[in-house]
C-alpha cells in the first residue's frame, strides 16, 4: 500500500482511492465507510463497480485521467448511490502515483448536500454525462442524469431539438475534439438550460457530453430582467423597459409618437385618501390605459402618477385623436371599493420620431414639455411639442442657475417709485422694488425672476434680502433728510411664515424705525390662500404697528367679508383698471372707492400715467396715487440727487396735480417685488 494514502486517514472528511482502470477503491479512511453504507474497508474495497457503471461515467472518468496526467484538477458535485441511497455530494477529484505506476484517483468529499446549503444552487446541475455514437444515436447516461430527467432521450438531435445542429456537432467535435455551448435542450420531457462541455472520443468514435443543469440560474436572471424592466405595482413597463423596447424597435426606422401622460389631481387624491389608496387608483389607470392601448403601441409607468404611450404611425395615423381618447377614458369616474367613486383629469404632451428628434431622452423630454404646456393651457388635454418650449426650458434652468449664483452674492438693486398723497400733493412714500441686473443675461424682469423664485423656494431668502435693504434704505433717509414717509415693500405667500413678525421686528429695531412707517403689500390670492394661516400671521405684523397693503386688487378673488376680517389698512386698485378706457373701468374705479370709505380703506390708485387719468382719480377723491406719470422707480441716488424737487414738488401744484421729474422709462410692467 501506497504509504501516501494513510496521511488522510485522520481527515474527518471521507477520502478514498480510485484505480479508474480497475473500477475499484483501492484504500479509504475511517470516515468512508458510513458515506458507503459499509462496515469494514474488506467490504469496501472488495466492491466492484465496473458492474454498475454505465458507459457515460466509463467516458467520464477516463476523461478525468487525462487531465491528472496533465496536473489538474477537478472540483464538481457528484452522485453516488451505495445501496441504492442516492448521495449527491461536493467532491475534489485528482491524480495520485499508484505503487504500480499507474495514476490513481483521489476523492475527497467537501460536503453533502444536506450540509452545505449554500451550494444547493448547484447540487443538482453537475456530474450529468450523455455518450452518443457517431450517427448520435444515444448509447449511455449516467445514473444522475436518469434520477433527474428520466430515460426518455433518445438522439443528440432530440436533445439539441435541430438535427442539422446534431450534425454540425458531430462534425466540429471529430475536427476539434472538444466543443462547448449554453443551450435550451430537450430532456424527453420537458425543456432546460445547460452549460455543455463536449470532448470526443477518438478511439471509440463516440461524443461525451458533459452537462450542467443552468436552468435555476436562467429562472433568475429572466426573473431579474423582468423585474429590472417592470414596474412591480401595475405590472406595466417601467422606464428601462420601454426605452430598451423603442431602442430595439426603432431600428426598423418606423415614425413613431411619445405621449407622456401625467394624471390631474393625483396629489390631491393621495393626500385625502393616503398612498394605499392612490396606490389602487393608480393600478386602476393601468388597466384602463391597457385596454386602450392593447396592441395598437407600448405602455409604460415612467414614475409617481406619469405614464408613456410609445405608437407607430402605422398602427395609429392621428396621435392627437388617439391622445384624445385617452383622456376621455380616464375622465370616466373610477370605482374604488373603499371611498366609492374618483374622478381625474390627463394632461398629454406629445412628441414626433423622427421630426422632432431622433433619441429617445430627446424625445421623452419634448413630450414631458408639452405635456406642461397642456397642464399651463387648463389640464386635461394634450398639446404637441414645438421648439420654442425648448428654449423657454432653456432660459428657465439658465435663469435658475443665474439666480441662485445672484442670492449668493446679493447682486440685486432696489429701485423706489414715489406714492403721492392726493390731498396734500404731498409724498407719502415709496414702494421698493427690486431689479435684476445679469452680466451675461441683461437685465431680467421681475415678472420673469420672481415667479420662478417663488417655484424653487428662493423667494423667501430674496423676500428678507428685500426687507432688509429697504428698511437700511429707509433709516438713512430718515436721518439724511429729517422726513416721515412710508416704505412700502411686497411679500410673497412663502414669506408669510411664523417667523416673519419676529425677523421684521428685529430690522425695526435694527435700524431705529417706526412700525407705522413701514408697509407690506400682498396680493389678494396671497392673502386667501390658506386663509387661516396667513391671517394668523398677518394678525402677528399687524401687531407690531406695521401698514398691511392689498395688492393689485380686482385681479383676484376677494371676499369682502375676508377681506373686512383682515386687518388691512390700504387697498392699492390694479393699473389696469386705471389704464382701461371704456366705462366698465371707471364703474370699478368708483365702486372700489365707495367700498373702501364704506370699510373705512385708504385707497392708491396705481398706473397713473396720463395728467387725465391723474385728475379723474382726483375727482374721485382717491387717497394716494403711483405711476410713471408721477415718477419711475429709481434707484436711491438717483432720487437723492434730486431731493428738493422729489420731497417739495408736490406741494407747489395747488389744487392741480402735477408731475415731478422722472428718469427715462426704464421697462414696462415691472411692478413686482
């Protein structure tokens, strides 16, 4: 005996020797006997198992022999069956010196299946042979692949399911000898996937086809793709999946439409009802949009409550009437069986390959664009993309950019327009407004950089960088030229905050002014909305002592009875009404200043820019007035390089208004702070 082979007798592992060319154990430890269901090493090494080997394990191992003689190794799952007990197992195959000279196998087992888990993966998928002839008639399997498939096979064509395949197979392994693939292949009763290694046997003319069961892996990676590429709560596409699916389509150069639909009201359902139930209606739009859809095109669930629809012209000629229907499908109410029926709206945006643009992203952001545009134009309908929305998204994101760069380096300037007192010819006061200087852009208009502002949330720290200038500004006129004027400056509803009363009282104090002196002016839609919150807040700055001024009004939606609970001091009449020259605008100039001495309201008027508009006013018995024709908003130098004619022109006109000295227009409707 082999002295080597007592060094594993202390192994705990079961370790055996093989002679392949006797098929029989030659030596085994201790630790091999319960694996063999045997009592003594007599039993074991007395066994001859030529008797029970098929000739594919013949094939195999023989196989086996040729790469120890080269030095290598083999690590595979294996299945033994001592006493008919199947045993699949983990095993460690290799070459070892026999005392004859010949090479002998060495087995060491790793683990059974039972004990190591985490290769369960594996446990049925190897140590699977097949040996054809050379017409590939089927001449041998082994016991594992009988236990696991059944003995149904017959032919290597039957297994390949192509029997030009077989042939090609046949041929390239006597050419080469050896041939490997991953193919679905048939077992005689059902499909699987395998990895293939087949070697030829030149002195038997016959194929060894050695197999690894791939099938679970195959499972997992559909599983995977399909997961990766659908949405999990309706099942439709999701945003991978439809871009691969257009990528793939749109290499037949077909013209094809985007719809990207995006659901009104959604929010305001999810924030009533909750996520579950916003979560159902959703499902619900998936199944609706389906049966639309069908087989005219592709549908997709891009994210949160939007969805794609991806048509050939082919299939559907009229995109618009086809986005039309869509909308009228999910205006249809919805039965949830929780909260009964919901209504909603669809808002559509549409986009054009190859017209509007030739890549998917391209595509899908026109189609987004559009769809806000119908969103803009009054929600459930559909609107085409067309390259102004481009440039107008363009100049949008540069603003934003610009603007935030702006808030960091305070690169504003406040501009003043003077507010008059009618009755004394007076001044009673300025309203700051801000302007906007870019080096690169120009000048940007308020009515462009204040809404935006208000969108991205940089209104607020651009309403206190207001606040605080003009309250700086006002304390040194107030020292420079020993006067009692107002300054007035606008809020926006994201200031109105708890924390505003607080931070204004601080400026106050800060720079030595009085409450009375300074103003705030909200719009009548600032003030309504939310209503309960903004009163609590305009309670709290009305607290201090400080003007409350309503803004633009007859341009929203004002209750007079809100409107008397709210402790508003002025109401400044929107220069539209000023400017208008037919009689419906006089009506409301008049109503408007019956109303506010009714609800004892000072009144401004503003927009004046004629002496005829001014004198009308007059005879109205407006309180105050502003506009171009009384003086442009300027900034402060400007206005103190004419001090004495700004602060005493007023009061040498008598009972006739008069204009003071102004600064060429600067631009039109710009007031907007």
């Amino acid at each position: 005996m082999n002295q080597t082979f007592t060094l594993f007798e202390y192994l705990q592992s079961p370790v055996w020797v093989f002679d392949i060319h006797t098929k029989r154990i030659i030596w085994a430890n201790s630790a091999s006997l319960p694996f063999w269901e045997v009592a003594s090493h007599d039993e074991l090494t007395s066994r001859d198992f030529s008797i029970d080997m098929s000739e594919a394990i013949n094939a195999v191992l023989n196989n086996y022999l040729s790469l120890f003689k080269k030095g290598e190794t083999i690590k595979t799952w294996w299945h033994f069956s001592p006493n008919n007990i199947i045993k699949k197992t983990l095993c460690h195959f290799s070459g070892i010196p026999n005392s004859d000279g010949t090479i002998a196998m060495l087995v060491e087992v790793i683990a059974e299946e039972s004990s190591l888990r985490r290769e369960l993966a594996f446990s049925g998928s190897s140590n699977l042979a097949l040996l054809f002839d050379d017409t590939g008639e089927l001449t041998s399997v082994n016991t594992a692949f009988t236990h696991s498939f059944g003995n149904h096979l017959l032919t290597l064509s039957c297994f390949l399911g192509d029997s030009q395949l077989s042939h090609d197979w046949l041929n390239k392994a006597r050419q080469t000898g050896t041939l490997k693939a991953k193919r679905l292949c048939w077992t005689g009763k059902n499909h699987y996937w395998f990895t293939i290694e087949g070697k030829w046997l030149e002195d038997k003319h016959q194929l060894l086809l050695n197999l690894i069961n791939i099938t679970q892996d195959k499972e997992q990676q559909h599983k995977a793709k399909y997961n990766a590429e659908h949405d999990p709560m309706t099942g439709l596409l999701n945003r991978r999946g439809i871009t691969k699916a257009i990528t793939e389509n749109q290499l037949t150069h077909s013209a094809y439409s985007l719809l990207f639909l995006d659901i009104d009201g959604f929010k305001l359902i999810n924030d009533t009802y909750g996520h579950a139930i916003g979560d159902k209606l959703l499902r619900a739009i998936a199944i609706r949009l389906q049966d639309e859809v069908k087989l005219k095109g592709l549908l997709a669930r891009f994210g949160g409550d939007e969805f794609i629809v991806h048509i050939e012209h082919r299939d559907i000629a009229n995109p618009t009437l086809f986005a039309k229907q869509l909308i009228k499908a999910l205006n249809r109410p919805f039965h949830l069986k929780e909260v009964g029926e919901l209504s909603i709206g669809c808002s559509i945006g549409t986009s054009n390959y190859p017209t509007d643009a030739q890549d998917i992203e391209t595509l899908v952001t026109q189609a987004d664009m559009a769809m806000h545009r119908a969103k803009l134009r009054g929600r459930n309908r559909s609107h085409h993309f067309s390259p102004d929305m481009a440039d107008a998204l363009y100049r949008k994101m540069t603003l934003r950019h610009h603007l935030t760069l702006a808030l960091e380096a305070e690169d504003f300037e406040l501009y003043y327009q003077p507010i008059v007192d009618m009755k004394t010819h007076t001044l009673k006061g300025y309203e700051a407004l801000i302007r906007w200087h870019d080096k690169e852009l120009g000048q940007v208009s308020p009515a462009e950089f204040i809404p935006l502002a208000e969108e991205t949330g940089q209104i607020v720290p651009l309403g206190n960088w207001i606040l605080k200038m003009a309250c700086k500004q006002l304390a040194r006129w107030r020292k420079q030229y020993d006067k009692s004027f107002i300054m007035s400056v606008n809020l926006s509803r994201a200031q109105l905050q708890s924390s505003l009363a607080p931070t204004i009282q601080a400026l106050l104090l800060r720079y030595n002014i009085p409450p009375s002196q300074l103003a705030l002016e909200l719009t009548e839609s600032t003030m309504l909305q939310e209503y309960d919150d903004a009163k609590q807040c305009l309670n709290d700055l009305a607290s201090l002592g400080l003007e409350l001024y309503l803004d633009d009004f007859g341009t929203g939606y004002s209750s007079l009875s809100q409107l008397q609970d709210l402790p508003i001091s002025t109401v400044k009449l929107d220069q539209s009404f000023v400017q208008g020259e037919h009689k419906g605008s006089q009506a409301i100039i008049e109503a408007t200043r019956a109303i506010c001495e009714k609800l004892d309201l000072k009144v401004v008027a503003e927009g004046v820019e004629t002496l005829t508009q001014l004198q009308y006013l007059h005879e109205c018995r407006f309180d105050f007035c502003q506009g171009y024709y009384l003086g442009h908003p300027m900034p402060a130098h400007e206005h103190e390089a004419r001090n004495f004619s700004l602060l005493n022109s007023y009061a040498n006109c008598g009972d006739t208004p008069c204009q003071i000295a102004t600064t060429p227009d600067i631009e039109h409707n710009t007031k907007r702070a």
